[in-house]
C-alpha cells in the first residue's frame, strides 16, 4: 500500500467524519477500482480510528436533527442508506437531544402553518410536511392538532 494513498486518507478523515461505506467508495475511485487495496486501505483508517461508524452517525444525528430539522425516522433511513449498523444508529440517535428536537418541530409546524394560513388543507399540508421531514406520526399528528386551528 503507498504511504501517500495513506496519508491522504488520513488528512481526510481527519477534515471530517466519513462512515466505512464513503471511505471504500473513494478509495475504489483512487485506487482505481483495485477493491483490494481499498479494503487494505478501509481496514487501516478503521484500525487508526481514523474512520469508526459509531462516532459519524453521532455526528450526522446530531447534524441533521439540530441543524436541517430532521425528524429520528428520517434520520435513521439516511444512516442505513450509509451502510451503518442498526446498533450505531440506535445509539446516534439517543444522543440526539429530544427537548430540542421537539422545540425544532414545533418551530417547523408554526412555521409551515403560518405559510399555508390561506389554504384550505393545510392540515393535511402541514401532516404531509412533519413526516416527509421525518418525524413520528404520534407527535405528528399532535404539532397539527396546535397549530391548524390558528
């Protein structure tokens, strides 16, 4: 394996987290779809710690439910798309602060309904909206509730 393939991953990893199916996806390119040599490679970072699932689902979790307003169902199909574990993800998300997740939706909720004040379904608008952003049907179906009547 050359050590500045090497390095460079390194330096990469080290930017910003990346989970192991990323990282073997850019080694095939540099290595130039030598799938070998990116499993050596993917096999060393993870060693390294350079690359750990665990820590880049923590890290998109808590990215996407804080700063794009992700709801944890929305969060949890994004993750497993990656290639990270049931058992990562499980833990990513508990770490997710839940108050403030609950703050972000109710800010999401009063804003869509605000937008859709004239429209006649806005209910459903606005139930169409929470669960595409990823958010549990039960806490849903309550921001809707709050929010459709003003």
């Amino acid at each position: 394996m050359d050590t500045k393939i090497i390095n460079r991953f390194q330096a990469q990893c080290a930017k910003r987290e990346y989970c192991v199916k990323e990282i073997r996806a850019k080694a095939l390119k540099a290595l130039e779809g030598d799938a070998a040599s990116a499993d050596e490679l993917v096999r060393l970072l993870v060693e390294d710690r350079f690359v750990d699932d665990r820590r880049y689902a923590s890290a998109f979790a808590r990215d996407k439910a804080s700063l794009t307003g992700w709801g944890p169902l929305k969060i949890r199909f994004a993750l497993r798309a990656k290639g990270v574990s049931e058992q990562d993800i499980s833990a990513a998300l508990s770490e997710v602060d839940g108050d403030r997740a609950d703050e972000r939706r109710a800010r999401l909720a009063q804003t869509k309904m605000t937008a859709l004040a004239a429209d006649p379904r806005r209910r459903l608008k606005l139930l169409k909206f929470l669960l595409g952003r990823g958010y549990e049907y039960d806490a849903v179906e309550a921001a809707v509730a709050r929010n459709a009547d003003r």
